[in-house]
C-alpha cells in the first residue's frame, strides 16, 4: 500500500483546523464533537472538554458559561442557563406558553387567534 504525502499548506485547505472552544487548543479529529449553536450550526469542541463541561454549558444557547459568569438556575428542570435576557426568555417559554391575540379598541377587548400555535 503506496501513502500518498500531500503538502501541508494543501492538507490545511482540505481539512481546516479546528480549536475547542472551551480550552482554544487544536482538535485531533478523532477527537472532534460539534456542538449546536442557532447561528453558526455549529461549534467544535474537544470530546472531552464537552463531557468536562457538560453541566456548565447554557441549556438554551449551548455555549459554555465564562469565569465567574452569573447564571440562573431552573429548579423544576434542573438546568442552568445564561443570565440574559435572551437566554431568559427562552426559559421562560418552558413555563408559560403564550397565545397570540390583537387588542380591538372598537370593541375594547383582546381577541386571542383561535388557531395560534403556543409562543
């Protein structure tokens, strides 16, 4: 069996190098994990960075908590979650879920849509 040798500046273009996110060290790839993020699709983590870290990364954006961050807590679902509003209001959605409506001044009332999907 013949191994072919490709230059390293081309292996860098065919394979871009990776870094944890949560230690910024180069991935091996049998090491490599991808984690969800709403903006990026996804953010790479060392396998085992991830199992270290996995009770301190946000349960609603999935990035982990910086040093000496404030985080909230969720009792009734025992996670943790960054203290933002962004990170909040998704909580929040667990817990109440919210019908859309309209207030009519004409009929000084709120009318809810009837078929409104839970926000």
């Amino acid at each position: 069996m013949v191994k072919k040798h490709i230059p390293s500046k081309l292996q860098a273009k065919i394979e871009p190098l990776q870094r944890c996110i949560i230690c910024h060290k180069i991935i091996a790839k049998d090491d490599l994990i991808f984690i969800q993020d709403k903006k990026t699709k996804k953010l790479a983590v060392h396998l085992k960075c991830y199992v270290e870290i996995q009770d301190k990364i946000c349960a609603e954006c999935g990035l982990p908590f910086a040093d000496k961050e404030e985080v909230f807590y969720c009792e009734e679902h025992h996670q943790y979650f960054h203290a933002t509003k962004n990170c909040l209001d998704i909580h929040l959605k667990k817990h109440m879920h919210f019908l859309r409506g309209i207030y009519d001044q004409s009929q000084n009332r709120v009318i809810l849509e009837e078929h409104s999907q839970p926000y």
